[in-house]
C-alpha cells in the first residue's frame, strides 16, 4: 500500500515538474521529497486510524461434537460425507436389541405392579371384612357375659361359668385388635404411593420410561441443520458417551451458525462503533469486495484470558504484547453465488463516521488487495497461513 502510494505521489511530481517546467535541483527535489514524506505519513496515519483494515479476518462456525447417549455395536451408518441435512435426519444406528429387552422386561414388572396393586386392595377389603367380623363376635361376646354376669349375681349360675364367659370375651377382643392390626397393615401397603400412584407402580413407570428413552436413543440424529464431514464410523464399530471420543463431527450451517469475525490492534477501539459500514474481501473470492456492517465488538480479548487456577497469575508467564481486539459482522451483500466455504479468510476494512472523505482512498487500496488474490502459489499461501 504504502509503495502505490509512493509512486503515485512520485508520478504526480513528474507531472507538475514537467507542466509547470519548475527547475530540478537540489531544493526543488528535497521539497518535493519532504513534503511527500510529511504529507504520506499524515495520510496514512489518518487513514489507519480512522478507517481500520485487517488482513486477519476468517468465518468462524460452530461444530457439534456427536456423542451417543448409550453405549453399543453400531449396525448402520446411513449418512454420508458432506452431504446437507436436516434437524432429525439419521446419523447412525447403535444395536437396539439390549436397550428393546430392557423395555420388555421393565413392562412386564410394570404389569405385576399394578396387579399386585389390585392385590392389595383385595386384601385391605378382606382385612376390612375381617374387622368387621371380629367386632360382631366381640359385641356377642360382651352381651353374653353382662347377662352371665347378671345371672351369677342372682346366684343363678356358678363362679366357674362366669369364668368361661369371661375368657370368650378377653378371646374375642384380642381378635379385634389383631384384625385391626392386619387391617392397618394393609391399609399402609395399598396406600403407599405418590401423586395417587402406588410406589412400586410410579418407580416401574419411570424405569420403563428410562428404558424406552435409552431405546430411542440408538438412533442418534442430526441436531439441526448441517452436514458431517470425514465419515469414519463404520457398523461393527463400537461407541460410548465418552466426552472426549465423539464418535463424528456435526458442522452447523445457517446465518447463526457461522460469524465473520477481524482481529483489529486496540488502537481502533475508539473509532469501530455498532452499524459502521464496512467492507469484505474474501481471498476465495479474487476481484470482489462484499459490503458488511459491524455487528459487534468483543469486549474482551484473548490475551488476557484467566483460567481457573490454585496459584496466582505470574504476570511474566502471560503472552506479551496487547492482543488484539474482535470486531464481528453482518455481510450485507449475499454471497450465496460463489463458492465461500466456512472457515474462509479475508480481508477487512471499516468506514468510521470520522474523516468520511479518506475513505475513498481504503476503499481503493482494499480492491487492489483483493485484485491481488488472482496472483498467488502454493508458496506464497502456505507461507501465509503459517
């Protein structure tokens, strides 16, 4: 940049010398080249500080980590190799036979609960009978002996028949309380339950729907819309929930998925406000700048990042230097014509409110540097990425 604008300045100079047929010598040159310098500087420097440019811009996008919920033998990997697909499309399939005798098994108890629940109150309802039965025998019992008891004062009856009636009814009391007992026995089995919902039944109920939810998840799915890239599951393979081995890579796709972020010096911080104009110039796309707004900047950056730690943070082991600060963008232009693939490069610049008419001059230099992307090798590129 700063070359084209020496030799435009210098091409501007041969001009007026020749027009105006001013004299070459050694104050005519020394203020030619004076000035240009002072003049240059001035330029560039309002310019870099007024309208920011940075060549360290890339589409960030999000990728999801695919992890069974349920451990098993993959039997079929139905989906392929950057191919788009849709929320709920089939990834792959976990051998669902174990997961299905679980569902089976985890009915079948749920069914003896609640017959035994119909058992229950079977039994409280004897119980009840029982009671109830037991009282009579126990009200007959105690007639018998008040009339016995009113015979033996009438001398009517002897001491020892008394006696007989008297241990038919301790007899027929006792049956009361140990009928009561049983009945109340059976009255907190058949009424343990929770919500309305005998215990046994409500646990077997959320086992059995714990069972058929790790059914369902044998079928593992795609979490929204995306594609997955580098295919390598293969059926017979086998995978578990294991965090740190995903058993594929799901790349997310969508507006909201993807975000064009710049790394810009903090020395521009006070100039990039929300909803500047800006401009893009993908190095996929040579020849073609792409109008863009700023969306936000990061308040944060990188360099100063803290992790959780026992020790305190020795200044002379953080990274040198101030880092640079994050500026994210909304493409304004579409560029749904051209091949731009997520995780692309490009080229940056902001057009501040500030110093409006030095714009042009960025607007300029940026379609120059994207012109610049036809001319490239192997080389130049990987020297660049590095």
């Amino acid at each position: 940049m700063e070359l084209l604008l020496i030799l435009l300045y210098a091409a501007i100079c041969i001009a007026i010398f020749k027009i105006f047929r001013i004299p070459v010598n050694e104050w005519t040159l020394s203020t030619a080249v004076l000035g240009g310098i002072v003049g240059l500087f001035a330029l560039l420097l309002t310019m870099n500080y007024n309208h920011p440019y940075s060549a360290n811009a890339r589409i960030y996008y999000a990728v999801t980590p695919i992890l069974p919920s349920v451990s098993g033998r993959v039997v079929e990997v139905p989906v392929e190799t950057n191919v788009p697909l849709k929320q709920g499309d089939v990834l792959f399939k976990i051998d669902p036979a174990p997961y299905q005798y679980a569902v089976d098994d985890k009915s079948a108890q749920l069914v003896d609960a609640k017959q035994s629940v119909k058992e229950l109150k079977a039994a409280l309802d004897h119980a009840k009978a029982e009671t109830k039965r037991t009282k009579s025998q126990a009200q007959l019992a105690q007639n018998n002996y008040d009339r016995q008891v009113a015979l033996y004062h009438q001398n009517v009856i002897a001491k020892a028949a008394l006696d007989t009636y008297e241990r038919n009814l301790d007899s027929a009391n006792q049956g009361v309380v140990a009928a009561q007992a049983t009945e109340q026995e059976a009255d907190l089995a058949y009424s343990a339950n929770v919500g309305g919902v005998n215990t046994s039944v409500a646990r077997l109920t959320a086992e059995l729907g714990d069972a058929k939810y790790n059914l369902e998840q044998t079928t593992v799915r795609a979490p929204g819309p995306g594609f997955v890239t580098q295919v390598g599951l293969r059926p017979g393979m086998y995978v578990m929930p294991v965090p740190l081995r995903p058993a594929m890579t799901f790349v997310n796709i969508g507006e909201k998925n993807a975000t064009l972020t710049a790394a810009f010096q903090e020395n521009y911080l006070q100039r990039i406000h929300i909803g500047d104009d800006a401009e893009v110039a993908f190095a996929a796309v040579p020849g073609r700048v792409f109008k863009a707004k700023v969306r936000s900047v990061v308040n944060a950056i990188p360099a100063g990042e803290l992790l959780p730690s026992g020790t305190l943070a020795d200044p002379s082991s953080l990274p040198a230097g101030g880092g640079r600060a994050l500026v994210i963008f909304d493409l304004v232009e579409s560029v749904a014509d051209y091949q731009i693939p997520l995780g692309s490069t490009a080229e940056v610049a902001v057009y501040t409110q500030y110093v409006h008419d030095l714009s042009l001059l960025r607007k300029i230099l940026l379609r120059i540097k994207s012109w610049e992307n036809y001319i490239f090798s192997e080389e130049h590129v990987e020297r660049r990425e590095h």
